[in-house]
C-alpha cells in the first residue's frame, strides 16, 4: 500500500485499511504462486471481477523453486508484525544497527503469533551507499535521497517517513526538513537533513569503514544489505568504484 500519496497518487487506489488489504493481497500472491485459480472473494479484492468479461485463470510458469519467498516494505510497528506473521523476510529503509533490533522485536511478535521463530526470515535493510576517503563529502550526497522520505512525499498528514526519524532521536529535524519541502524550499530542506542521521543509516567512507559498519549491521541481525548506490557529480564511474569498494568491505569483513 505504500502511504497515501503513492496509492492513492499513482495507483488510484485509496489509502484505507491498509493492514487488512496488504493481508488480502498477500494471500491472493501466494494462491498465484502455488497455481491456484484466481478466484478470490475477499472485502477488497474480488477476482474475477463480479460482472466482468475475466475468467479465473492459473500462472503458466512452472517453478524453478518450492517457494518464493514474499517480502515485505514495512516501517510502523504494525506493519512489522504483519511482515513478520506473513511474509518470508522484511524491507527495511532507513534503519542503522543501533536501531534495527527494536523493529526485529516487533516482526518477532508477528512471528510469534504464528508460532515461528526468525529462523529462514530475511532481515533485509536498505542502505545508502557512497564510498570514497572524505566522509564528509560522502554524507553531502545523501540529502537530496532523504529528504524526499523525510518530507512524507509531501503529505501533511501522513509521514511514515518522519514519524520512524522521530524514533531514531531526529523527530524536530525531520519536521523541519518537510516544512521546508512543502514550502518549496528544496535547497534549504537538503541542507536541514542531519548529518548524524545520514551517517548512522547509511554506509559512508573508505573500505574500512564501511566494512565496520556492514559488520554492525550484521551483528544487529540485519541478514541481506541492499544497497542503494548515491548519484554523485563523479556519474557512474564513482558509482561503479563505490560497489567494488562494498564488495572489498564485505569480504573484509568476513561476512561472505
């Protein structure tokens, strides 16, 4: 479901209940997966479509796998327990290994409630990643990225975004980042993002560094990083070094 202004902005569907569809939806994926019929009569998926020309049909594809696995993108303390009671593994964005064992805690609580433990669920964090030897220099090419999460996407009401910033200590800093977003004051919003929340939820640095933080996240229980390579004026050549340096860092590590 995403929040309101994706929903309801790009897929035309309204931001209500979204727990309850997100479960629906679900099942219907699975059902798919497993080749069952469509068919499904639920309160916010119907297939085939009552009164329509569609059919039930079966996914044509065999499977290579016995299972494919369904993740999903949570960030509010429900939505983790519903990943943890539905899904295979969870998405996770901006998260850092001080903070990620207090969102592990609530996918354990749904896990719990369908009597399984974190054994074969997948802990999967985005982070932003920019290597290079100026620290510095690496956290300014994170802002324009935050900043877009921060400000809610420019919903006043609905920011997920924001509210998971104020857990993390950076509540005062993350309203004042939409503020100036939603006033059109992009520049100044850039410029508000802390610096102690780009550093914390990301990986910044030269090898080493980025190698000590991949172990912490490891340690935090994190179990795949995604990594999200930063656009810097050096273009995809920087880009590429970035990724060879992560690689280097995580078999530094001793994490392959």
């Amino acid at each position: 479901m995403s929040g309101p202004q994706v929903s309801e902005g790009w897929y035309g569907v309204g931001f209500d209940q979204p727990l309850a569809r997100t479960r629906e939806y679900v099942a219907v994926v699975r059902a798919t997966l497993d080749h069952a019929p469509s068919i499904h009569a639920g309160p916010h998926y119907r297939l085939p479509l009552p009164g329509g020309a569609g059919v039930p049909f079966v996914l044509g594809v065999p499977s290579t796998r016995e299972c494919i696995p369904v993740y999903l993108a949570a960030i509010g303390p429900r939505s983790l327990e519903l990943a943890g009671e539905i899904a295979d593994g969870w998405l996770g964005l901006f998260t850092s290994p001080e903070f990620v064992s207090k969102q592990v805690d609530r996918v354990l609580e749904g896990r719990a409630r369908v009597s399984r433990t974190l054994e074969g669920f997948d802990v999967a964090a985005t982070t932003p990643l920019v290597a290079g030897d100026d620290v510095r220099a690496c956290v300014d090419a994170v802002p324009p990225f935050a900043a877009l999460y921060l400000d809610g996407m420019g919903n006043r009401r609905v920011n997920f975004y924001g509210r998971l910033a104020a857990e993390m200590g950076f509540g005062a800093e993350a309203a004042r980042v939409q503020e100036r977003v939603l006033a059109g004051r992009h520049d100044e919003a850039m410029a508000l993002v802390p610096s102690e929340f780009v550093d914390a939820t990301s990986l910044l640095g030269p090898r080493d560094r980025i190698a000590e933080r991949m172990q912490a996240f490891a340690e935090a229980g994190v179990t795949t990083l995604n990594l999200a390579v930063m656009k810097t004026d050096q273009g995809v050549a920087r880009c590429a070094r970035a990724m060879r340096t992560a690689v280097e860092a995580f078999e530094s590590a001793g994490l392959a």
